[in-house]
C-alpha cells in the first residue's frame, strides 16, 4: 500500500484566519492525544492574507495540563518563530516542534497597528503511534 499523508497526519486549527490589531489573543488548544492516537510530532502553520500595518509576534506554547502555559523552549523548536510584517502578506510560516507536552497552541501579540493584518494558524500533527488516524 502506498503511503499517504492523510493516514498519518491532521490539521486543527489553533488562530482562526482574523483581522488582528493591537493585544495578545491566545489560541486554540490543540490535543496531541486526541482520539488516543498520540502524535510524535507536530507542525505550526501561519497563513497570512493582507498585513497592513503593525509588528504581529506568533508564538508556539505548551501545556502539560491545558491549563498551565509557557513558550516553548528554542531547543524544542526547528525554525524561527514568525514576526509577521507589513511585507508578509500571502505567507507561509512553519515551526517545527521537538517537545514532549501533550497540548500546544498560538498566540500572538499584535503591536503598532492602526488597520493590523489577517492571518491565521494551524497545528499538524503527524505520525501518531497507531495508524491510520480517524479523521472526523
């Protein structure tokens, strides 16, 4: 049988596609246990449509717990975090994760910006420890 990335891997997303202007917005938890087919491996996706104006800092974070958060450590990441700019639009960002927590998501913390930008995240989660995953 050929390999195929739809049994091995989903998408969830974790910033809705929004206009942003100044603040921080957390997003959505995503579970990399969910359905119990824990994935070892997991992906952050930043799509950006039109960027306007203002500095918009995406960050990757964890949780053991889905209740206590922090920042993902640079040993754990493959990339760069994204600051998104003015001269980002249409653009795809990725960021590899290495750690081991089971709950991840984005926030972003949008500064200077009068109009902000639309963008939007989402989390890949592949090679889970039975395959092939459920998609629903």
């Amino acid at each position: 049988m050929r390999q195929s990335l739809y049994n091995v891997a989903r998408a969830k997303a974790t910033l809705t596609v929004a206009a942003r202007t100044n603040g921080t917005v957390n997003g959505t938890t995503v579970d990399l246990h969910e359905n119990k087919d824990a994935s070892r491996s997991a992906m952050l996706v930043v799509h950006t449509g039109t960027i306007t104006d203002g500095t918009h800092a995406v960050i990757l974070q964890e949780s053991d717990d889905n209740s206590a958060w922090s920042t993902v450590a640079a040993a754990d990441l493959q990339g760069s975090a994204p600051s998104i700019a003015s001269t980002d639009d249409d653009t795809l960002f990725e960021l590899g994760y290495k750690g081991s927590k089971r709950y991840l998501r984005a926030s972003v913390t949008t500064s200077g910006a009068t109009t902000g930008g639309v963008f939007g995240a989402t989390i890949l989660r592949a090679f889970p420890r039975r395959t092939p995953i459920a998609h629903s």
